[in-house]
C-alpha cells in the first residue's frame, strides 16, 4: 500500500499547473525555460538528469517534484536500484550539510564566548 495516491496527485498537480498559466503564464513558462535549460547541453542525458532531480527532490521536502521527477526517470528507464543509489547520494549530501553547519554552531558558541569575555 501507498502512502498516498502519487498518480493522482500527480495528476491534480500538473492541472494545477496548468490552471496557474492560465492567471501567470510568464511565472509557468520561465519555470518550463529553467526546467528545459540542461537539457540543450547535451552534457548529461534526460535520464541523469531526472535521477539528479528526484535526489534533490527530498532535500526540498517537495512532493510535486518527488512524483513528476521519479515518474520521469522511470519513464527514461531508470531502475528502482539506480533511483535509491540516488537517493543515498541525497541522504549522504544532506548528512554532510549537517556536519559542516555542526561547525558553524560550534563556531558561533564560541565567539560568543569570546564576546563574553570580553564584556567582563
């Protein structure tokens, strides 16, 4: 069982969408022109591509982009393995974000320990 229904929301999302052009086409086809930009690369194939998407999909929380980018990659032909190898690439990002602003706090701690020091 599913967590939710991700083809149906799918599905309202892209209407959504579309609804949105309707009142501020200019904001839908700037975002289509960023989404399209890579692709005239040719650098990265569109499988790649979406596999980046759906990795940088869990690190913005973002269920649009966790349905729209996972069913494109599958689309592309991206297997269930190389989608959860993408992920883990995600997870070990997002655990390693952690650690370097771990130091920052540290840091912060510390000046401000300085700074009290100071005021004594």
């Amino acid at each position: 069982m599913s967590m939710m229904d991700w083809n149906g929301y799918r599905k309202q999302l892209i209407a959504g969408v579309g609804a949105l052009a309707k009142l501020s086409p200019d904001t839908v086809k700037g975002y289509g022109t960023l989404g399209s930009a890579g692709q005239h690369t040719g650098h990265l194939d569109a499988k790649t591509r979406e596999l980046i998407a759906v990795a940088v999909s869990i690190t913005l929380r973002c269920d649009g982009c966790i349905t729209v980018h996972t069913d494109a990659a599958r689309k592309l032909g991206a297997t269930q393995e190389e989608i959860a190898e993408a992920l883990g690439v995600a997870v070990s990002v997002n655990a390693g974000a952690a650690l370097v602003y771990s130091t920052r706090v540290m840091d912060a701690y510390a000046a401000a320990a300085a700074g009290d020091s100071k005021e004594a």
